[in-house]
C-alpha cells in the first residue's frame, strides 16, 4: 500500500487555501484515472476530458506536461491517480476574478485490488433514494460538486454493495453513484442520454466503441426502473474497474429486487475492450 500523496501547483503541500473557490463552491472538474507501472492507460481520453470539462466552465486547464510531471513524481508504480482544477482563490462572493490563477492538484491513494470473481460472478447494487439534480448545463461534466453522489452513498453502509443505482428527480434511471450504468436487452445496448445531468466517463466511451466495433445496436435513451426490471443483463462501468456484470439490484420498488444471470453481451464487450487497453 502507498500513502496518499498531494501536489498543489506542483509543491508537497497539504494545506489549501481557504478562499479557493473549489473548496467554497465546488468551483472546478476533476478526472480519476489508473496509474499502472507508471502507465496512464487513455490518458489521451482523459486529459481531453479535463479540457473541455474546464472550456465548459471558463476555466483555465493547467498544461498536459504539468499534470504529466506530478503524476511522474507522485505515482511511479501503481495508483489511483486524481487531478483536480479548481477556478483558484477569490474573496467572499460568487463574482470571480477572470484572470485569476488556477489550482491545480494532483493526489494518488493506493490502487485498489478488484477480486477476479466480480467480473465473473457480478456485483450487487442497491436503489438510491437520492435523486440526481437535473441541470443540462452541467450534463456530462465531472464537476467538483458531488453533494448528489455524497447523499446517495451515505444510504448504505454494507460492503457488499458495489454501487447504488440512481435516478433523476424525472424518475429516469440514469447511472451508478460512481459508475456509468448500461442495460442489454435483446442483444442491444441501452444507456441513459447524458443530455441534463449525469457524467462522461472515459470507460463509458471506449464501451460505446466497443459495441459499435461488434455491430451491437446502441440507444441512448431515458430509462425506466421497468426497463431495468426487465433488462436481460445489466453493466457497470468506471476508469478503476473497468466494466463489470450487476448480478442484483436491491430495492423495495415494484419488480426488485431483481437478479439477472446471462453474461453473454458482456463477455462480448469485454473481448472487444482489450485491443483498447493498450492506449
């Protein structure tokens, strides 16, 4: 295990200032990514990401090398990699200075070990009661203010929950606390359109690749707990795990919990993601 690590602005610091804006507004985007033998796997993905994230905000990304050089000092071998940018420091008030300098951070934790029977075997998940905000001018973007993800997760505490499950305030079924959320049914692919809220993972990206790459049908459209009920398999996915089977959904709606069995869509997909990983 390695201990947790932090750069601000490229120095061994831990104290943030109080007045940035990050900490007072969640005024900023963020990327978690793996850090394998030194290796970024689709790093280009994700420092794309982290741009036009920051574009959509009116904020400044910090240059690729810069991120390079921290992660390069912070995470030689293996690690769980995150880079935050936040709009800096300002005084008190929403009004920000536009040429203000940005905060850049860069922190690594100990990687996390996925035991090989969640691939195999799938991973149980829950229904959240916290509903996701819906905001289209913030749809896609991996914002700083997680408060969303923060109330759903403090509803369980039982380990072996993977992820909760989360609808918008529609009662559309949009994607995991900390994952992106896809369903197989008749041999096609489903996932919620990320056009009011919800995030852009990179790991989402490269499925969507992969099914076009095999010829699976993909939609993106509003989904229902019906629709997952009655969903032949359904998948997880984020930039840590990779993409994962769900094997059970907890829930006191109509129809849960649910189980689902069939491995078939997502064997197919996780063939299709290898030639991929050597990005």
């Amino acid at each position: 295990m390695i201990a947790p690590q932090v750069l601000i602005n490229g120095e061994a610091d831990t104290m943030l200032d109080a007045r940035d804006r990050g900490l007072s507004y969640g005024d900023g985007v963020f990327r978690t990514l793996r850090c394998e033998q030194g290796r970024l796997p689709h790093w280009r993905r994700h420092f794309a990401k982290l741009q036009a994230d920051c574009l959509a905000l009116g904020i400044a990304c910090p240059a690729e090398a810069l991120w390079l050089s921290d992660i390069a000092r912070l995470a030689p071998g293996n690690a769980v990699v995150k880079l935050l940018v936040t709009r800096g420091v300002s005084m008190r008030g929403y009004a920000c200075e536009m040429a203000a300098p940005v905060t850049r951070l860069t922190l690594v934790s100990a990687l996390p070990s996925y035991p090989n029977g969640l691939y195999r075997d799938g991973v149980v998940t829950r229904l959240c009661d916290w509903r996701l905000t819906i905001q289209p001018g913030l749809a896609g973007i991996k914002h700083l203010n997680r408060l969303d993800q923060v109330m759903a997760r403090r509803e369980w505490s039982d380990p072996a929950i993977f992820d909760g499950l989360m609808l918008n305030t529609r009662g559309e079924l949009v994607e995991g606390v900390m994952s992106n959320l896809f369903l197989a049914c008749g041999g096609e692919l489903y996932t919620h359109p990320l056009d009011d809220c919800g995030v852009a993972g990179v790991t989402r990206g490269l499925v969507l690749e992969a099914a076009q790459v095999l010829g699976i049908a993909v939609h993106e459209v509003p989904l229902t707990l019906a629709h997952l009920a009655g969903a032949d398999e359904v998948m997880l996915c984020n930039s840590l795990v990779g993409l994962l089977p769900v094997r059970q959904c907890l829930g006191a709606a109509p129809g849960f919990p649910a189980s689902w069995h069939a491995r078939c869509l997502y064997m197919s997909l996780q063939d299709a993601l290898k030639p991929l990983q050597a990005e």
